[in-house]
C-alpha cells in the first residue's frame, strides 16, 4: 500500500509561483507513473500533468502547458510540480495520483494523495 502525501499548497498572488511536492511511502516508488490532478469548487476533478516511470516522458493539460512543469526524483521517492504564471483559474484542490499504467488519467489511478489547497488571488 503506498501513500501520497502532498505538501507546498498556499496562498499565492496571480503571476506568482509555488511548487508542490508529492512524497510516496509504504511502498516502491519507481513502478508507478504519477500524475497531478486538481478540483475547483463546485467542478469535477481534472487532470493537469502526469510523468512516466522513468520521467521520460509528461503530458499535460492545456490550461497548465508552458506554465507547469512535472518532475519526478526516484531516489526520494518524490515528484513535484512547479506552477509558475499562475492565475486565479488555477485555485483548486491539488491532489497527487500514482498509477501502474504507463501514465495516469482518472480512471486509472491506483492511490490518491489528501490533497492540498492552492488559492491564486486577482
């Protein structure tokens, strides 16, 4: 059983940046493709960006695309996000996901992290 915990949620000015941070435990790290996925009140949860096993290959949202960047270090068993140019569309709940497919979407995800809360002010 692995669990996700995010971390690096906050208040941030539109323009601004944070960097989100994912640590695994519980179990092996590298087998899993992880992926990012947020919910905005009153929306369903949407995917943002995934990262292959071997960080060779993301993908991501358009909305996100040249703003956010997914990384992955096996080795501390972590991935992050690093969100720049962010705006007030991008206010949602964050959550972490670990699939065992070769990248995550929603209807694939193994475990889910708690999720922590990013708010963009205008």
């Amino acid at each position: 059983q692995v669990q996700l915990v995010e971390s690096g949620g906050g208040l941030v000015q539109a323009g601004g940046s944070l960097r989100l941070s994912c640590a695994a435990s519980g179990g092996t790290f590298s087998p899993y493709a992880m992926g990012w996925f947020r919910q905005a009140p009153g929306k369903e949860r949407e995917f943002v960006a995934t990262i292959s096993r071997s960080a060779g290959t993301t993908d991501y949202a358009d909305s996100v695309k040249g703003r956010f960047t997914l990384s992955r270090d096996n080795a501390k068993n972590t991935v992050y996000l690093q969100m720049n140019s962010l705006k007030p569309e991008d206010t949602a709940v964050y959550y972490c996901a670990a699939s065992w497919s070769i990248k995550v979407v929603t209807t694939n995800v193994a475990y889910w992290g708690q999720g922590t809360q990013v708010t963009v002010s205008s």
